[in-house]
C-alpha cells in the first residue's frame, strides 16, 4: 500500500494537471455548439466546426509526437498549451465561422499534444506493477474533470466570451503545476503504422467497435447538446444531462469490463450496441419530462463510454505474441478519432435535411448494426481472453504503451487474483 501511494505522489503533479485540462476540455468541447446555435449559426456549420476539432486530433496524433521529441516534454508543453490559451482568446474577437473551424482545429491538435505529454510521463514513471491502478486513477479523474466542466457551463457572466476566459485560465493552470515539475523526461520510440485494410484483415470488429464508439462519442459531446436545447432550451438542464451521462458511462465501465472478462468481448459490445440503439429509441418516443431525460443521459453514458474500451480488449483477445499489439492499439485509437471527426459532420447534415430527432435514429441504427456485427464474429476462447481495462473518455497516442495488458507479469497476477 505504501508503495503504490509513494508512486501516486511522485506523479500527483500530471494528475493535477490533467483534472484542469479535462475540466477545461469538458467545458469547450460542449459550450462551441452552444455559443454558435445562439448566435444563428446553422447545423450544418456547427457540426463542421466541431468536426475540425477532432481532425486538430487526428493531426496531433501523427505530427506532435516528432515536435515532443525534439524541443522536450516541458517545452512541448508549454508551446501547446499557449497555442491552446491563444486559440481560446482569439474566439473573442467575433465569429468568423472559417476562422474558428481553423481554431477548433488548432485547439484540437494542441489538447491530444498535451495528452500525450501528460500520458508518456504517467507510463515512464509508472511502475509494472501499480500500472493498471495508475490508468484506473487517470481514467477516474478524466471523467470526473470532463463532467465537472458540464457544469460550468452555467457560470453567470456579464459577457458571452467569458467561458473562453475561463478555459484559459484552467490549461494555464496545468502549465503552472507542469513547469514546476521535476520528473524526468521520457524517451519516444519510433513506431510503425497500420493501414486501415490490414488492421481491418488482423481485428474486424475491434476497428469496428472503435469506429462506432468514436461516432457516439463525438456526438454525443458536439451534438447531442443541440438536440437537448432544441427539447428543453436551457443550459441548466443541458449542463445536468451531460454531467450525468459522462458518470453513467464511467460508473458502467468496472460492471460491463468484469462482465466482458467473464462472458468475451463479443456480447458485450452486442448487449452496448443493442442497448444505445434502446437508449436512442426511448429518446425518440418519451415525452420531454426532465427527470425522465436525466435518467436517460445516465443509460446512454452505459452503453457509449465502454464501446471503445471493450474493442481494445477484444484486439488483445485476438493479438498473438507475433502482432505487434502496441501499434495497433494506437491504430484503433486513430479509429476512434476518424468516428468522432464524422459524426458532427454526418449529424450536421442530417440536422439540416431531416430533423433534430435525426441524431437518436443514427444512434439506433449505428447500435443495433455493431451488436448484429459483433454477433456474426467469432467467439473467443476463454482461455485466450486477455483483461479488460479502463480507458478515459479521451485520450493520446501513447495510452497504448501504457496499458499494463502489455506487461505478461502484470495480467499473471491479475489471473491469480480472480
């Protein structure tokens, strides 16, 4: 007990930092579509802006591991977390719809920089044997920051750019305990890339899941906020359901990671997909009564946060010790972004031609086809299941080399513990 309380401290500094970024992160990510519905932007135009900040993602996860690598992680640091601060502020000089895709895009590209700072330090300093507990320990406080800046969404304030204020201030705050920092700087590997036709040959369904869990996940965060002010037109109510979704999707994933290590992957991302697609319909057909709406944010948390989670670990399952399972976890990570960079473009137009409803009938669809999919595949033997293991709701490129799957000592004294 001592020991792992000792490694908890030594990097309580990254876990400070990253609890103001995601509240930050939480924040934005939500208050971008708001913003603009209220000052007559169309859906369509929203779900671009928004789209632009996962391809600043996407982007990141190619190009920013080579700046790191060069000028040094406090260094990156700092650069990134100015280049986000400035990409904040400038929203306040008026809405220019091209110009804050290109912000949405740099804030992007500079948040997932940062998490790949924060997560490579958390995996150099994290011990083989306390390593699952230190990603469980991030993953909590990833969820609870990211629904905690929910929240904030109803701070009164004499101005409309005030949020921007605020979320500037929170990564600043993180470059504050960053700076001050005295652990060590790790080394980057180099690695390979996977093409997407043979990552899919290698995992089907693994990419799959992934790629769906991403679409949920950005749209849920982009998009779902436009459909519950349409509903209700209010940020209280929109602050709540958020919050309580994000603690439903975290609260879901110890139950459903403990029932997929019992009964596979396959039917738990079926019983996800089949209950999002439930969760969506429900949506649809219940009357706008707040209570009940409440309730129903917490269910779709259940069935969209473990999607992607229960596709990594259906990846080990399959990965033999020949496949180099670090790189194509990253590679579905990738997946994962690639969906939540569609959604708010796929939503956006179908928001524009269809109607706001839209959004739960793609849900419903994208549901119960990744439940009949996971079903069409083949089961796993129990003895060739690896760990289920959690993930936060966003992540970096090196969350990979952190998952403690990756250490055989690791999941031999997970094995004798069960």
């Amino acid at each position: 007990m001592n020991l792992i309380k000792n490694s908890i401290i030594s990097i309580s500094s990254l876990f400070f930092a990253i609890t103001f970024l995601a509240i930050g992160y939480g924040m934005m990510i939500t208050f971008i579509g708001i913003f603009l519905k209220e000052n007559g932007s169309s859906n369509l135009v929203i779900g671009l802006i928004n789209s632009a900040f996962f391809l600043g993602a996407m982007l990141s996860s190619i190009f920013s591991q080579k700046i790191i690598s060069n000028v040094g992680h406090i260094r990156s640091f700092s650069v990134f977390a100015a280049l986000m601060v400035i990409s904040f502020l400038l929203h306040s000089l008026g809405i220019n719809e091209f110009f804050w895709a290109l912000l949405r895009l740099l804030s992007g590209f500079c948040f997932y920089a940062l998490l790949i700072v924060i997560e490579s330090w958390l995996n150099e300093k994290s011990s083989n044997e306390f390593r699952g507990e230190i990603l469980a320990i991030y993953t909590i406080i990833f969820y609870l920051s990211t629904a905690l800046g929910q929240l904030l969404l109803n701070v009164p304030s004499h101005s409309e750019y005030t949020i921007f204020a605020i979320g500037s201030v929170l990564v600043l705050f993180s470059l504050t305990v960053i700076s001050m920092t005295k652990i060590k700087e790790p080394q980057f590997k180099p690695f390979e890339r996977y093409s997407f036709p043979k990552l899919y040959s290698v995992v089907p369904l693994a990419v799959t899941g992934s790629f769906i869990g991403g679409f949920f996940v950005g749209a849920f965060f982009t998009m779902v906020p436009l459909y519950i002010l349409y509903v209700f037109d209010s940020k209280e109510i929109l602050s709540i359901f958020m919050a309580l979704t994000i603690l439903g999707g975290l609260i879901a994933q110890w139950p459903i990671g403990k029932l997929s290590d019992t009964y596979g992957r396959r039917k738990l991302i079926a019983f996800c997909g089949f209950f999002t697609a439930l969760v969506a319909i429900l949506f649809i057909l219940m009357p706008a009564y707040k209570p009940l709406f409440y309730i129903f944010g917490v269910l779709l948390g259940v069935g969209i946060f473990a999607i992607y989670p229960l596709s990594l670990s259906r990846a080990n399952d399959v990965l033999d010790e020949s496949k180099d399972i670090v790189e194509i976890s990253r590679a579905l990570l990738f997946t994962y972004g690639l969906g939540s960079f569609i959604a708010p473009i796929v939503i956006g137009i179908t928001f524009k031609y269809i109607n706001q409803e839209s959004i739960f009938l793609i849900f419903a669809f994208l549901g119960i086809f990744l439940a009949l999919y996971s079903l069409s595949k083949q089961r796993i033997a129990d003895d060739d299941l690896s760990l289920f293991v959690h993930m936060p709701v966003a992540s970096g490129a090196i969350i990979s080399e952190f998952d403690p799957r990756q250490d055989e000592e690791w999941v031999e004294r997970q094995n004798h513990k069960e």
